[in-house]
C-alpha cells in the first residue's frame, strides 16, 4: 500500500524552508501531497490559485510530489482522500505547541490521524513566508529565502 502524506499549508509564498522539507519528505514516502490552504481568516498577498500555480512551479523537479487545493477542514480532506499522514515542519518550539494543539483537536474528529514532525535545518528555521512579505513589501531581497519563481512573482505583485 501506497503511503501517502499530506503537507498542509498556506504557503504565501512558499519559501525555501518549505521546499526543503517536501523534498526531504520525498524521499520518505511513495507520495507527498502539497496542500494550499485557502484561509479565508489570513489576508494572503497571493490568491488561492496563485499560490497552487506557485507551489506546482517550485515542485516540478520532485516526481512524487502533487499540490492540490485545500478548502474544507484538513479532517475532511484526509477522510475524503483515505489518508490518515500529516506532515507538518517545525522551526521552533513555538510551532511544536500550535501543531500540538492542532493535532488534538483534529485527532478527535479522525481517530487515526498521525503527526509527523520534521524539525526544519538551521539554515532554513529561521525563515517564515511573514517574514518574507514583510521585507519584500518593504524594499529587501529575499532571494537566498525563496525559489526563484516565488521571488519574480513576488517582484511582480509588488510593483502594481
């Protein structure tokens, strides 16, 4: 049997952080499955369909990887889907206690959900797509934080 997780995200934009655990994350398992949150709550500088056409860009070189969009509960998807694996980096132990209040609320609406944590290297955990925006919209270079698709597309949106 085929095992498959899922990398739930917002990714806006995906960094290099995030590239680095999905092909770290490939080697792993048979298929890693990309997931662009949609996130109504969080005002995204990219839209929803811009961020799944981002995403499939800076994953092309990785053969057992797919993006698909995420707009319904994470629960629902996995359910839908039949996959019960998600895969979710940490960069501090600030996001190990929002994934851990996450995962106990999810688990108990899908009973066997697992977690898989990987711990993102030092070269990338300080690297956070906030952070991103905030020194693009603000003049800087991200270019050694971002593949290069994200840094045109970034370049681009903000010049209008």
């Amino acid at each position: 049997m085929k095992k498959i997780v899922t990398y739930p995200g917002t990714f806006d934009p995906i960094t290099n952080g995030h590239l680095e655990i999905i092909e770290r994350a490939s080697k792993i398992f048979d298929e890693v499955a990309v997931l662009v949150a949609k996130r109504d709550e969080k005002n995204t500088l990219f839209s929803l369909d811009e961020r799944i056409e981002i995403v499939k860009s800076c994953v092309t070189h990785i053969k057992n990887v797919k993006v698909d969009k995420l707009d319904k509960l994470l629960v629902d998807y996995l359910k839908e889907h039949k996959i019960n694996l998600v895969l979710r980096g940490l960069r501090s132990y600030k996001d190990f206690e929002y994934e851990k209040e996450m995962f106990e609320a999810n688990i108990t609406m899908l009973k066997d959900l697992e977690i898989i944590f990987m711990i993102a290297t030092p070269h990338t955990a300080f690297i956070s797509s906030s952070l991103i925006k905030e020194i693009a919209l603000n003049g800087g270079d991200v270019s050694q934080f971002v593949p290069k698709e994200v840094n045109k597309r970034l370049k681009e949106k903000l010049r209008r």
